[in-house]
C-alpha cells in the first residue's frame, strides 16, 4: 500500500480524492488532514509517499508544508501534486520551478481529472516509488508508456519520469532541467504537430491573435481523425546513460530540413523546441519518418543528489580506492551516510557485498546492536562518507524522532530485499540438485 496525504479542507478536492481512490482501494492508503500542523506531523511520521498540497484550502499553510519538504527532500521523497485556486496560482506556482512538485493544477482540473493522476500512480508504481531498483551487474531498465493526446498526460509522465532519474541519482539538478525539458518540448511537438497534424503556421497565426494553444490541441485531439491516437514514450536505463524515444501515430515531418534550415528567434513565438533540446541532451535523432525520436542523458555513477538534512552538521570524509572505512572487529559503532562512490564489504577477505549512495548507510547493525563490526568495508573506487557518532546520532533522533521511523523501515526493507535474494536462491539450488 502507498500513501496518499491529502492535505486540504476543500470539499469538493477531498470528494474528488475519495471517489478516486475508491477505485485503487487496494493500492493506495489515502490521508487526510485539515490542518497545517497535522500535516505536517502525518508527513513526518506516516512518510507518505505523495502528497496533494491543496492551495485553494486558506486555512491551511501549505506553502509552510512545502519549505519543509525543500529543506530535506531527502526524506520526503516521492513528490508533490500541487492544487491551484485558479490558472494565475497554478503560473505562480510553476513559475516556482520547484523540483519536488511533480504537477500543477488548478482545481477545477484536479477535481476532474485526479481519478486520471491515480490511474498513472497505479500504473507505473516502481518508476514512481522506488528510489532507485537495486542495480544488478550490467542490469538495464526498460519501460513504455502509451499517452493520450491530452497534454496534461504528457506532463504527467515527464514529471515522474524526471523525477524517477533524480531520486535515483542518474541526473543531478541541471541534468534535471535539461530532461524536463526536452521531453517537455518533445512530446509538445508529437500530440501538437504529430498526432494533432497542427502546422507551424497554424500555431504562429493562433498565438499571434492571441489564443492558448492548449483550446487548439483540444479542438483537433476531439476530431474523429485524430482522437484514437496515441504518443508511445519508451525509455532504457543502463549504468552509463538513459535512452528516450517519443513516437506519434502522425505523418511525420522533413526534420532534416527543418533541422537545417529553421533559425528561431527571440521574437518567434514558438518553434525553438528542437534546437534547444540538441543543445541540453546527447545524440538527439529522428527516424526517416520524422514521428520517432531518441535522445541520450549520461548517467551520473555513484552519487547522492540530496544529503539529510539532519547529517549536513558532520563533516564529509573522502576516500580512494582501497582505504578501509573499517575492519571486521572494530569497536566503533559510528554510522557513515554514503555521499559518493563505491564500497566494497568483505567477510573473511571473500566480497560478499557492494554499496552505494542507493544503499545510503553503512555499519547500521553495530549503530543500532552496539556490537562489534561484523564485516570489513573499503572503498573500490573514490567515494565520500559522512560519519555520524552514535551518540550524536541519537540526540538527532531525539530532536527529529521521525527519522529514526524513517531507519526501522529502511532496515526492514533490507531484510525483506534479503529473504527475497534468499528463496530465490534456495529455488536455484533446488533446480540444480534436480538437474
């Protein structure tokens, strides 16, 4: 079950949620509060993993809720659904640029369309949920969607797209920037000009008298010739870089020419799409069609993009390949917070394990048994720790008791991750002593 917090005491946004999530009773476990102050102990204490910040609800300070999210995105990790009183908040909103906003909408649009956004949840919950699938050796990940020509699905998808590469350290923030934008401008053009068959001149003259090229895309979306089809969004992440492919169901284009030809200025109203996303992504190309296109983003390797708020006091220590952080027997109980790089834990000199940033922490069994260090660890390639005292450590916790809830459920998930790898290991041996 996920965790929806709704934080909102607007009617007909609770009674939008609540009917939504009637239909995905089994997947999501809805929150509800009416009041800043137990929003923001349900955010803390029942770590939802999205939160719908209602802007309309003037009694609540949701703007209070969202600085707190930004001072440690760390831990609130998941993201935001932003309600908006009208278009004007919704801008002001955007214009934010907030990276832990997922979407905007202004409330008329989420009162209509959240049974929509719960759907995507549902649908796509590892790429929305999981701070990063555990990489297996050489391991790639590869997804589609299948989008609707409402732009508001696009936006969707970039959004928990881009967030998905962020939160699980393959983009840092300009990276971020530049993958909201060119699938942003990509799938743009694809329900536009593909599906929608829109031609540059019939948007420049559009928006030349004025009008908001989304009443133009609804207008041809609803055409009987068009409303059957579909944007394909594929994507394939390896541990080097990040492959995208757009494709729409339209006739296609001379991109060649457009390419060559077409020099966007700052009077044009639009148009610049094209050059601008050749110029923030790697390799961008189109098939001879013209209504295929794929991009490359480099992966960043071994690095945490957010550092917990409560650990940014301690010093960060670095480290080159075949130091030991520590050694099997050692008394000390710190807990080190893995920033960087690669470290390798070793029983008996054999390697029985390797953790990075997605692993975050390091010695958590001694912290937490005062134990003896049970294992070995030394870096394999140059990495940065932070190390935490116990005692330290625990008069944190006593400030911020959420966080030592946010440990116990990161332990346990490392147990069950382990009972996993065990039965299918046990499954292995059995069809080998069969065989």
């Amino acid at each position: 079950m996920k965790k929806i917090l709704i934080s909102s005491s607007n009617k007909d946004v609770l009674s939008a949620v609540k009917e939504a999530c009637r239909t995905y009773a089994d997947y999501f476990d809805p929150l509800y509060s009416p009041d800043t102050d137990e929003t923001m102990s349900l955010m803390d204490y029942e770590i939802p993993e999205i939160k719908v910040l209602d802007f309309s609800s003037h009694d609540i300070d949701n703007f209070k809720v969202l600085s707190a999210i930004n001072m440690d995105p760390w831990f609130h990790n998941g993201g935001v659904i932003a309600v908006a009183e009208d278009p004007k908040q919704a801008q002001e909103l955007e214009d934010m640029k907030n990276q832990n906003i997922l979407i905007v909408q202004p409330l008329r649009s989420f009162i209509a369309s959240f049974n929509v956004l719960l759907q995507v949840l549902w649908s796509n919950q590892n790429i929305l949920f999981n701070r990063g699938m555990q990489e297996t050796m050489g391991g790639i990940e590869r997804g589609n969607f299948v989008c609707s020509n409402n732009p508001l699905n696009a936006r969707i998808y970039t959004s928990f797209l881009v967030n998905y590469l962020y939160c699980s350290n393959r983009v840092d923030a300009h990276g971020r920037y530049s993958l909201q934008t060119t699938l942003t401008e990509l799938l743009e053009n694809a329900i536009e000009h593909g599906n929608c068959g829109i031609t540059f001149a019939e948007k420049t003259e559009w928006m030349e008298k004025g009008g908001d090229i989304l009443d133009l895309v609804e207008e041809r979306r609803n055409r009987p010739e068009n409303a059957g089809k579909k944007v394909h969004i594929s994507y394939t992440i390896t541990k080097t870089k990040s492959t995208f492919t757009i494709k729409d169901e339209g006739k296609g284009f001379d991109w060649k020419k457009t390419i060559d030809d077409y020099q966007p200025n700052v009077s044009t109203p639009h148009g610049r799409g094209i050059a601008l996303s050749r110029n923030l992504v790697s390799n961008l190309r189109y098939n001879d069609a013209g209504n295929e296109v794929s991009f490359d983003v480099n992966n960043l390797r071994n690095i945490s993009n957010n550092i917990p708020g409560i650990m940014l006091p301690f010093q960060a220590t670095d480290f080159e390949p075949g130091d030991y952080v520590c050694r099997r027997g050692d008394l000390s109980s710190d807990l080190y917070f893995i920033v960087a790089g690669t470290f390798g834990v070793y029983a008996d000199d054999n390697l029985v394990s390797v953790l990075t940033p997605k692993d975050m922490f390091i010695g958590e069994m001694a912290f937490l048994l005062d134990e003896k260090r049970t294992a070995t660890v030394k870096a394999e390639e140059p990495g940065k720790l932070i190390c935490i005292p116990k005692a330290a450590f625990v008069n944190l916790i006593r400030k911020n008791p959420h966080y030592g809830i946010f440990l116990s459920r990161l332990l346990a998930q490392r147990v069950l991750d382990q009972r996993e790898k065990c039965i299918k290991l046990q499954k292995r041996i059995d069809q080998l002593e069969k065989s």
